[in-house]
C-alpha cells in the first residue's frame, strides 16, 4: 500500500525531481545555443559551425540550431571570394532556414533565416534579377513581425530586413518596377520599419546605418549625419557591427 510515510518522502523528493527536470531543460540546450552566439560574437564562425554540425547530430530536427546554421551560412558566404563558392553557401543557409521553418511553423526566426536567405540571394544577382527572392523577402519578413513570437531583437531584425528591402528597391524607379510586381517598395516605408527596427533594439548599428542612407534620400541630412555620429561611438555587440562601422564612417565623409 501507499503509505503516509512514502507520500511524504513523495512531496519531499518532488521539488527536487521537477528542479532536475528544469536544469535540464534550462542549462542544457540553451547553454549550447548560448555558446554558439557568444562564437558568433566573437568572429569564430568556424567553431560555432562546429558546435552547431555537432548538436544537429543528436537532434537533426531542432529548430534553434537549424535557424543558427543558417544564420553562421550566411555569414561565411560573405566572407567568401569565389561567387561560386559564396552562391552555393547561400543556398545551403536557405536549406536550413526551410528546414526550421518545417520544424516549427510557428516560429518567427525561421521565416527570419529565410527572408535574410532570400535578401543575400537578391543581393547577389542583383535586385530586378531575382524578383521571387524579393517578394519572398517581403512575405517571410512580414510574416515573422505578424508572428511576433520570439524576442525584441527578432523582430528587430525582421523590420530591419523588410525595411532594407524597400530602400533597395527605390534605387531603381517605380515604374520599372511596377512591371515586376515590386512597385510596392517605398523610402516612407523604409524609414518608418528602419525606426520601428531601433526602437526595439536601439543598438542594433545596420539598422542606423540604413535609417542614415534612408533619411539622406529623403533630404533629411542632419538626421543622417546624426546616426551615422552615434554609430561611431557605439559598441560592436553582432558580427559584422565593425564593417557596419567602417562602412557608416566612410559614408559620413559623403555628406556635405
């Protein structure tokens, strides 16, 4: 029978069972992930690569490394020379994203890893040549800030994405593109994801870098130089902040 004495050894033991349970699901997974972003951060894309091909091995279907096996792609692709080499690294990122969008529907960072996918693609072939990557940018990216299901940052990024993709777009006049069905890419609109983008994370330094670019076009100088002034006294906290620095440093040279 089930004794007095055994239920109170039950209650007594059970704080302690369901704490095992939530340091295994606190300090396990989430320490990895920790890991591989602090790699990131640090520019050691080669071992958060490895961390990651690692963890895929013991769950090839999670979701938080797959959209970080496509983000740490993407950044190795830029850092390659041979278009080839970068073209293939990019799809395979784009592999990853689709992969994480298939593992949990749901979540915004996969839609993220895509629409980042899509916009290097675009990017790389040039924006009128890759017309479906674009209009996948502007799906993906309004869906992830529709789902709104992750942190302030995520859907910084995701208003970022979509932001930079409408400033692209009006680089090439509106009546080219209305016969491609990109008509819809606006600098108002730039500007207004760019400052929805900072406002959620104010330290997010190509978010600055693009608001500065969109104010300038639109004849709003002194707004420009004024992000481009913080940039240069920011701190670098994502890969990629210190070219984001040279780059704002050399346009601020630009402006008169």
């Amino acid at each position: 029978m089930y004794s007095q004495k055994n239920k109170k050894n039950y209650l007594f033991l059970m704080p302690l069972i369901l704490g095992s349970l939530i340091d295994a699901q606190t300090f396990g997974a989430p320490s990895l992930l920790n890991e591989i972003d602090s790699l990131i951060t640090k520019h050691q894309l080669n071992e958060a690569q490895e961390k990651i091909r690692l963890g895929l091995k013991d769950k090839n279907n999670d979701y938080e490394l797959l959209c970080r096996a496509s983000r740490v792609l993407l950044f190795l692709a830029d850092l390659k020379t041979d278009k080839k080499e970068q073209l293939n690294i990019y799809n395979e990122a784009m592999s990853f994203a689709e992969q994480a969008i298939a593992s949990r529907p749901d979540g915004m960072n996969g839609y993220i890893r895509r629409a980042a996918a899509n916009g290097k693609l675009a990017l790389f072939k040039g924006i009128l040549g890759a017309r479906e990557s674009v209009l996948q940018v502007k799906k993906d990216a309004e869906k992830a800030i529709e789902l709104k299901n992750d942190t302030a940052e995520s859907l910084a990024l995701a208003n970022y994405i979509l932001g930079r993709t409408h400033l692209k777009l009006t680089e090439t006049p509106k009546v080219v593109r209305n016969t491609m069905g990109l008509g819809w890419g606006t600098l108002e609109d730039s500007i207004k994801l760019l400052e929805t983008s900072l406002s959620l994370h104010p330290k997010m330094l190509k978010s600055k870098l693009e608001l500065s670019k969109a104010y300038l076009k639109a004849t709003r100088k002194q707004d420009a130089k004024k992000q481009l002034l913080e940039i240069a006294s920011m701190q670098e906290i994502e890969f990629g902040d210190d070219l984001v620095k040279k780059e704002s440093e050399a346009f601020l040279k630009t402006i008169n």
